[in-house]
C-alpha cells in the first residue's frame, strides 16, 4: 500500500517525467514548425518563447527528476545501486549532455533569427547549420527518454555488478 507521501512523491516524479517528455515534443514541434514556415520573424518570435519555455518547464523538471526519484527509492525501499535505477542516472545523463547544448543552439538560432529580421535579410548559413545539428541532437536524447520510461515501468532486473 502507498501511503500518502508515497503518492505524492510518484505524483511529482510522474508529472516530471510529463513535462520532460510533453516540453520537449512540443518545443521540437513548434521549432520545426516555425522553421518550415522559413519567416526570421517567426522563428526568432517561436525561438524565443521556447527558450523561456526551456528554462521554466524542462530546467526545473530536470532538477526535480532525479531528487523526487531519489526519495521515492528511499521511500520504497530500493537500492540506488539496482541495475534498471543505474541504468536510468545514466541515460539521465546522456540526455542531458544533449539537451545542454541545444539550449546553447536555440539561443543562436533566436538571435540569429532576430538580426535577420531586423535586417530584412533571409535567415543566414549559421542558422540553418545549427538546424541541423538540432534537430540531430533530438533523437538520441528523445530516445534515452523513452529508455527511461521503459526502465521506469518495467523495472527489470539487470546483473550490473559481477557476484562472488
Ligand atoms: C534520475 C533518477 C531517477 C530515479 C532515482 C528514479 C526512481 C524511480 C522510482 C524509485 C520509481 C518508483 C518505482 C515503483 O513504483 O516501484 C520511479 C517511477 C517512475 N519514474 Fe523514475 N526515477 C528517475 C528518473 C526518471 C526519469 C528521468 C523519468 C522520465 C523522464 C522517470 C519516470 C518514471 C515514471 C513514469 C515512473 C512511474 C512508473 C510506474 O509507476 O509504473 N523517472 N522512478
């Protein structure tokens, strides 16, 4: 049986994994989206609110992740040390280490954007070479997400440590 704290710290952990997953499908959509539309205005405008978007949702769900995780291990009685909690710090990890960067290109991509805008001029070669390297950088974070989730779920038993 949970008890209420319990439920309230599986609450917090699962809106958090919510809003990793839900911000950032929907910040890869409307990028895109303003990106195909090809307007500098539109993209910097779209640029902007997703980097605010960025810091508010998916930066405070970043930190909150692992803290209420790590709670709800102690809470339920699980080793840290457990093959599918391993397993998911260090997927954690590597999104991260693809997300970090991507916050760095949104902010490029908006100022570059903005200038273009403010100069009547098309969006420049930087901007559309940061595109692609943003929208590379997408795949291998939303699937260690997904690896995540699956973790979370299924939570298999997995020999991370020789025994003997
Ligand atoms: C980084 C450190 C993390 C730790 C230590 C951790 C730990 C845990 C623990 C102990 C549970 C409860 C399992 C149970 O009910 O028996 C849980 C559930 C869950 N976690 Fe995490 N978690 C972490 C990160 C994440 C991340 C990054 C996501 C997704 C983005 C996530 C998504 C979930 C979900 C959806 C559940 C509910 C699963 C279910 O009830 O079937 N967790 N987590």
């Amino acid at each position: 049986m949970l008890t209420t704290l319990d439920f309230v710290l599986k609450l917090a952990h699962v809106i958090g994994a919510t809003v990793l997953l839900g911000t950032g499908a929907g910040i890869a959509f409307f990028m895109l989206m303003a990106h195909l539309d090809g307007k500098p205005s539109v993209v910097a405008a779209v640029a902007r609110i997703v980097v605010i978007a960025d810091f508010l949702f998916t930066a405070t769900a970043v930190v909150a992740q692992p803290v209420t995780g790590i709670l709800l291990a102690h809470k339920l009685g699980y080793s840290l040390l457990e093959g599918w909690i391993v397993l998911s710090i260090l997927l954690y990890v590597f999104t991260g280490a693809f997300w970090l960067p991507v916050v760095w290109m949104q902010m490029r991509m908006r100022d570059l954007a903005a200038a273009a805008a403010g100069n009547d001029a098309s969006l420049p070669r930087a901007y559309h070479l940061l595109f692609r390297l943003w929208f590379a950088f997408g795949f291998p974070a939303f699937a260690a997400v997904l690896g995540i989730f699956w973790l979370m779920i299924a939570r298999p038993s997995i020999a991370m440590w020789p025994s003997g």
